[in-house]
C-alpha cells in the first residue's frame, strides 16, 4: 500500500517536542497507526492492545508492561485497556520531579475517542496532545502542500495556486469512493471494503458498549442517518423511524460523533434574535461510507439522483472539517436558518466576524448569495460572501460575493 503525507504529522511531531504524551483519535482505518509507525523514530518500539498477550499484561501488571516495553513506546488501540493511564501518569511525573525530559515519551492510538478522552481527562490532564484524524483529504490525494482552510479572500487565493482542476464528474467519483487510505491506495474492492469495515466497526467497537444493546436496530439507524445527511438532526424522527426511544436515539448519534463517523454542525444563534432554529445538522465524514449505506451502486447515480446537493454539501464541509482537525484546531463552522426557512449553509465564526458560505452544484449559480444580507441584522463584521460551486477558477459575483471552485477545498 502506498503512503500518502498525511496533514496532521507536522502537528503530532511539534507537540511531541512539549507534551509528554501524544493521543491521536479518530475513525476506524483512516491511517491513525499508519501514520503514527511512519513517524516514529527507530528506538521507539511499537504495541497494540488488539494483541491478546500484551494485552493481558497491560491489564494484570501495568508496571511490568511498561518495563517490558520501555520508552519512547508508541501504544496502538490503547483504550482496549484505559487503566494503563494512571502507569503512564507516574511514569512521565516521576521523570519530571527528576528533572529529567519527558516530552514525547508515550504516543497513542485509538478508535474509541469517547472512551478515551474520558480516560485522559481523569489521567493526563495538562500532560497530554489530542488530535483527530479523519479519512484522506482530498488535498491529500492531490498532493497539495497543508493549507489550513480560511475563507478570507487572501487564503483562498493561496490555495488556489495549488489546486488541482476537477469536474463534476470528478468530484462525485471522489464522494462515492470516500477517503478511506486502504480503498485509495490499493485495488481493493469498494463494496467488499466496505462491507468488512461495517462489520469491524459494529462487532469490535459498538458491542463493547453498554449503550447498543441492539445491534440490528443500530444496523438499521446507520443506514437512516446516511441517508439523512447534510439534513436537521430530529432524534424524535430517527426513533419512530427506527423503533427505538428518544433517548436511545441520542445516545446513538453520540456514539457516532464520538467515533468520527459524522460531524454535528451546529446552528448559529446570538441573543439579537429569537427566530432562529435549534436544530444542529448532521454529516458523514466520509461520503464513501454514507454512499455505501444508502446502496449508491456509482458515482453517476448519486450525481443524478435525488441526494446529490446532500451529498455534495456533506463532501464540502468534511473536507472543510479535515483541514481544520489537521491543523489541530476545532472548526468553529455553524449555519444559519430561521424560522422562515432562510438558511446559510456554514458560517465560519471569528469572534464577532462571519464568513458566510453557500454550496452550490450549478457552475454559475445565480442568487446563491439571495440570504447573505440577513447577518447585516446582528452586530457582527460581515465578510465577503463565499459560494462553493463548480467553477474553475476563483472570480467575484458582485461586490460582496466570490464563486470558488468546490475542487479547491
């Protein structure tokens, strides 16, 4: 399998210069390990917990694993035994009353980050580096240099100098495929892939969890949110749907959220106004995924089907997301409805500045900027408006508004 430079290495090699612990998260196979075996150095050994034997060592004599192990030690899986944290604590807060170094002792992995980040909040507190990773941008596969994502017109012209031309064809050959590393790196079969990834994901990382009791009706409910995506998130909907309580349904979309499988974006809301929806938005991280629960046999299917503006909205705002989780951050993004059905798709917020973006599919859309004017009512600093569409290059719609090319993300 051929690596592709992943975004977020700058990041975890910089933070290991100051942290002693560095923790990096995220969906299931999106190259969390791979990454991580890529950078490490060549005295710094490697362990998973999915290993049965050391696993039975991390969890009966802690002390022993870490003398077995030593550091620099690079721990894959490591939420499979959480205990192991408070053995990492004093190891890294003996070396620091020495006064000796001890950033970068301990790298992790894993794909539970709701298990996890409980773990480190309670052990590591102040000691530890968290990041996200997410599935293959495409500026990834495109080989383009890390450009954290702004929508201000100087940035965007910064990372149009790199971007790579795609037409609509190409871009929902991009959506239909995902990110996932193995399926763009190697020729194996999408549906099989797929297909496997399902199953890993519901037999190894859902059924350890006391919230899924069943896994058919969860089965059920993931197939309902990916046809759901880039829409409102109504819990009470998904249960009548589903069969399940309220309740349960919102402890599901946790789960998902927790795993990096979707993204909730929330709505924009100021105290200037009480006609706004509450409602947040829900999207998949990688469309490959969603494409496949819904059963899109191809790309041109999508494209000419009834949810190709959803799925090229949740194709905009992952790959949006991505640059954000790789540069470290968390995406302050929102979008805008209010109760007369006005809506923004994002709105990238810097405290009282807003960035307002629409997406669009046409490759001049017209009055895609009809709603821009409604932030003109909060006391906010509005920026020029973006619309994400298929252009091909970067050109002003009028004063105020710019069209820029989807394939420059």
């Amino acid at each position: 399998m051929v690596y592709v430079t992943r975004h977020l290495e700058k990041q975890v090699l910089e933070a290991s210069k100051h942290y002693p612990v560095v923790m990096v998260c995220g969906q299931r196979q999106v190259g969390k390990s791979t990454m991580m075996n890529h950078l490490r150095e060549p005295n710094r050994r490697y362990v998973t917990l999915d290993d049965i034997q050391a696993r039975h060592l991390a969890e009966t004599d802690p002390m022993l694993f870490f003398e077995t192990y030593g550091s620099p030690l690079l721990i894959d899986e490591f939420q499979r035994v959480p205990s192991i944290l408070l053995e990492i604590k004093r190891i890294i807060d003996l070396k620091a009353l020495n006064g000796e170094d001890n950033c970068g002792m301990f790298w992790l992995t894993g794909s539970q980050k709701f298990m996890m980040m409980r773990s480190v909040s309670e052990s590591l507190a102040g000691r530890a580096a968290v990041f996200e990773m997410s599935g293959l941008s495409s500026a990834e596969l495109d080989n383009r240099p890390f450009i954290p994502f702004h929508p201000d017109l100087t940035s965007l012209r910064n990372r149009m100098a790199f971007a790579v031309k795609k037409n609509i064809h190409d871009i929902y050959k991009m959506i239909f495929n995902g990110g996932m590393p193995k399926l763009c790196t190697t020729s194996i079969d999408r549906d099989r892939y797929y297909t496997d990834y399902l199953n890993t994901y519901l037999e190894r990382d859902i059924h350890d969890l006391s919230q899924v009791g069943k896994l058919r009706e969860f089965s059920q409910f993931l197939v309902f949110m990916a046809a759901h995506t880039a829409q409102e998130l109504k819990y009470s909907e998904i249960a009548n749907a589903i069969g399940i309580s309220a309740p349960t349904a919102k402890t599901w979309v946790s789960i998902l959220e927790s795993s990096g499988v979707i993204f909730i974006l929330q709505p924009y809301f100021s105290n200037q106004t009480k006609r706004l929806t509450k409602t947040p938005k829900v999207y998949f991280m990688d469309t490959g995924l969603a494409a496949y629960l819904c059963r899109w046999p191809n790309a041109e299917t999508i494209d000419n089907g009834a949810m190709d503006g959803a799925f090229l909205e949740t194709y905009v705002v992952s790959e949006i997301v991505k640059t954000y989780l790789n540069a470290g951050r968390r995406p302050d993004l929102y979008y805008y409805r209010d109760i007369d059905k006005k809506e923004i798709d994002l709105l990238v917020c810097e405290g009282d500045t807003l960035y307002p973006i629409e997406i669009k599919k046409a490759k001049a859309p017209v009055d895609a900027d009809k709603y821009f004017v409604i932030l003109h009512k909060f006391s906010a600093n509005i920026q020029p408006g973006i619309v994400m569409c298929m252009c091909d290059e970067m050109m002003p719609y009028n004063r105020d508004t710019w069209y820029f090319p989807i394939a420059g993300i």
